[in-house]
C-alpha cells in the first residue's frame, strides 16, 4: 500500500506534512512573470483588414470595367485606370498573402493608382464650384498618403513581408 500524499515517511521515521505553507516567499521564491507578445508575423490585424480592401477594391475595379465596357465610349477613364486598378489591386492581395516583399510597393500602388483614378474623375466632371474640387482631390491625397504610411512603418508589415 502506497504511503498517504498528505504525509511521507522519512528515514527518522517521523511523520513530516508534504506540503507546508509558508506567509511570504523568500528571495529565491519570488514570482516570476513572464510577458508574452503576440506575434506580429503573419497576415492578421491591420493587414488582414488591408488585404480584404485590396480584395473589394479588385473586385469593384473588374465591375467599374465591364460598366464602362457596356455603357458610353465617352467613359475612357474607367476603360483605361480599372483593369490597371484592378490587376494591381489584385496582385497587392496574392503577394501580402504569400508574405513576398512585393507585397509593399504593389500594396502603395494599389493605393496611388485609385486616388488618381479618382482625381481624374473629379476632373472630368463638369465643375461649378472649384473649391469644393480642390478640397476633394487634396483630400484624396492627404488620405492616401496617410495609408501608405501603414506599408511604410508598420511592424507587421516588415515582419511578414520578408520572401
């Protein structure tokens, strides 16, 4: 028959607790805390959000395309800017998936090229209040500019960014 867990037997055979409470921890007993940190390593927060929009943006480039395609020839500029928006859309969202470096500059590409997109939309319409163009273009660049800065500084992006 194995011994009680609450009391072993020693050599001297006294009877000792196993276990024995003590009020606070000496110096060699002090808790150790570890911190853990999540890795940043991989497709997941702010980039698993930039990926979905890079995937919706491709996706919304295709259909701007074939609008342009069944509508009016005056409509170049969607001929023209989608299928270039829509291939660099796509192609930022197959390179930050495979973890490619190229992922970065396509990523700010995609980026850059719908805003221009855009700008010359704005452009091609007729205007009656210039202001209102102006403040809507520098807005679109001043926007465009601080998202590209997340493929710039991001710690996500140069630790999974790296093939």
């Amino acid at each position: 028959m194995e011994p009680s867990p609450q009391k072993t037997q020693t050599p001297n055979s006294s009877q000792q607790p196993e276990w024995q409470p003590q009020v606070a921890p000496t110096e060699a007993q002090k808790p150790q805390y570890v911190i853990t940190q999540q890795s940043l390593r991989g497709v997941g927060g702010w980039l698993l959000f930039w990926v979905i929009i890079f995937a919706l943006m491709g996706i919304g480039s295709i259909t701007k395309f074939f609008t342009a395609v069944s509508s009016s020839p005056t409509n170049f500029v969607d001929l023209i800017m989608s299928p270039i928006a829509a291939i660099v859309t796509i192609a930022a969202v197959v390179y930050i998936i495979m973890q490619k470096k190229l992922g970065r500059p396509l990523a700010i590409a995609a980026l850059i090229i719908t805003t221009l997109q855009s700008i010359i939309e704005q452009l091609m319409k007729p205007q009656e209040n210039y202001t209102a163009t102006i403040s809507t273009i520098v807005v679109a660049i001043v926007i465009t500019g601080l998202f590209s800065l997340y493929f710039v500084q991001s710690r996500r992006v140069k630790e999974t960014l790296i093939n």
